[in-house]
C-alpha cells in the first residue's frame, strides 16, 4: 500500500505526539512551547503526517510584517525525504498568506542548506554563553548606575516601544500573552523611564533588551544572581552586540556554540546590539 504523506494543521491531540519525536531527536522537551504556538493566534503550527504518524513540525509566527520560521523538525528516521522541505514551504506559505515580507530563522547546521536552497541568506550568528548560577537574592544597583525594578502595568507602553525598535518587529502580541507584572524586570534610566527588560516566558525563554551596553550586562547579571546553585543561565547574544559579549566574558560567562540567523525578503531594521536574549530560536 502506498504511502500517505501530508502537512496539516496542529490539533491538540497532537502535542504530545510532536514533543515525543522531539525528545527521541534529542531536542528536549518543547511540550509547553508547542501547546504555546496551538493556543496563540499570532502562531500557526504545522505537523508532517505520514501514515497517521506525526513526524515532524513547523511554526509560523507573524510578528507584524516579519515572519519566523520555527521548530522544523523531521524525525531522524525519515530524513532526506523532502519533509523538512516541505513543511517549510507550508510555513511560509502561512506567512506569505499574513502579508509578511520579510522572513527569519535559526538554521541548525542540517537544515541549513535546506533553508539556502529555499532562498534564505545567513545574515549574522547569535553566539550562545553560560554562566554558573549564583542561588542569590538579586543584588542592589550600585549608585548612579541603572535600575532595576518588576513590571508595572503602567511600563507596557514604552516596553513595547523598546522592543519595536530593537528588533524591526511587532512582537507585542507575544510580550502581551507571556509578561505579567511582578514576572518581568525592567531597567530604569535615572528618570525613572524605562531603558531595558528581562521577561519570562512559560517555556523558559527570556527575551531582553537594552539599547545601553550598562542595562544588558546589569539585565542579565541579575538573573544569573536568581539563578539556582548548580543551574547554569544560558542565552544568546548576536556578534553585533561585541560590547556585550565582552563585558558579559569578563564576568564569567562563557561561550558555548554559535547559531546562525538567516533571512529572505526586504531587510529587517533591527538593531542586534540591543539584544540579549530570545523567547526562542523559533519566534525570535
């Protein structure tokens, strides 16, 4: 009997399917993430069906008129097939169909030439560092320097600006459905306006941003100090940011491996130095 392939739409029954083929591929358990994606309307994910079996995923996320391609993934076995391909055609095809017009990812070295064959370009690497958690209580800013407090309701309006302006891209859909008061820290300029943030997502991602080298490096000291005895605090910066990189190397942390970011469509105005921290390698 011939075989039956198709790329359909994520249903709930799915999940634990999809997160089990994840898990035996060695990328972990991405369960809440992808319950995440099925409720979130900002998120279309993808399964590739073959014979009633979930072998693999894709998600689609609009954030304004950029689109991420996220979470390709093809059970081992059945590699080499064109899956991969196909649903990443099927993902794009959900944000050309959004009015995107420009597109971005995070290639693994496998799905690389996938993604060049379809047009993407490399456009700059995210370098991936650790430090050893602290177990501490946060620590208190020194004088004159930048502040650190929880969200307040009242921050939303220039957080959301901050982030617009960092990465080219309308993310407050996903910073709306993932920040809560009391969750997130926000730096503070000495006029008590909001200069950098560190949220949380479920999944446990941490998208932050600061323009000022000062509010990053501050940022993300403080969650390494929060950070549990024994756990390591990873995140990624991309190479623009140097300055970050640097200082954060000067104070313990270490690089790990890089990843590149690759991008099809009108260019993205983002500013990389400001970044020091993702949702995820899916979403942005």
């Amino acid at each position: 009997m011939a075989e039956t392939q198709a790329i359909r739409p994520m249903e709930a029954g799915d999940v634990e399917h999809a997160a089990d083929v994840m898990i035996g591929g060695g990328w972990g358990d991405r369960r809440r993430f992808l319950q995440f994606t099925l409720d979130h309307p900002g998120c279309t994910p993808l399964v590739a069906d073959v014979d009633g079996q979930v072998v693999g995923t894709g998600v689609a996320t609009v954030n304004g008129t950029v689109g991420w391609v996220g979470m390709i993934f093809v059970d081992e076995a059945l590699r080499g097939r064109g899956i991969g391909t196909a649903l990443t055609e099927a993902v794009m095809a959900e944000l050309e169909t959004a009015g995107c017009a420009s597109f971005a990812l995070v290639a693994t070295p496998l799905g690389r030439p996938i993604y060049e064959r379809l047009g993407f370009r490399a456009d700059m690497d995210y370098r991936v560092i650790a430090a050893a958690g602290l177990g501490l209580a946060p620590a208190t800013p020194g004088p004159g320097g930048p502040r650190l407090r929880s969200l307040v309701t009242d921050d939303l309006p220039a957080l959301l600006a901050l982030d617009r302006a960092a990465t080219g891209e309308d993310r407050a859909h996903l910073l709306l459905a993932t920040l809560e008061p009391g969750a997130a820290v926000v730096a503070v300029d000495p006029d008590g306006r909001v200069a950098g943030f560190e949220a949380r997502a479920p999944w446990g991602g941490h998208p932050t941003i600061a323009p000022e080298l000062a509010d990053g490096v501050r940022l993300l000291e403080h969650r390494r100090a929060r950070t549990p005895a024994g756990v390591e605090a990873r995140t990624a910066l991309p190479e623009a940011n140097r300055a970050g990189l640097t200082a954060l190397e000067d104070l313990g942390w270490q690089d790990e491996r890089g990843l590149v970011r690759m991008v099809r469509g009108a260019p993205i105005r983002w500013q990389p130095s400001a970044i020091w921290g993702q949702f995820s390698y899916a979403i942005g």
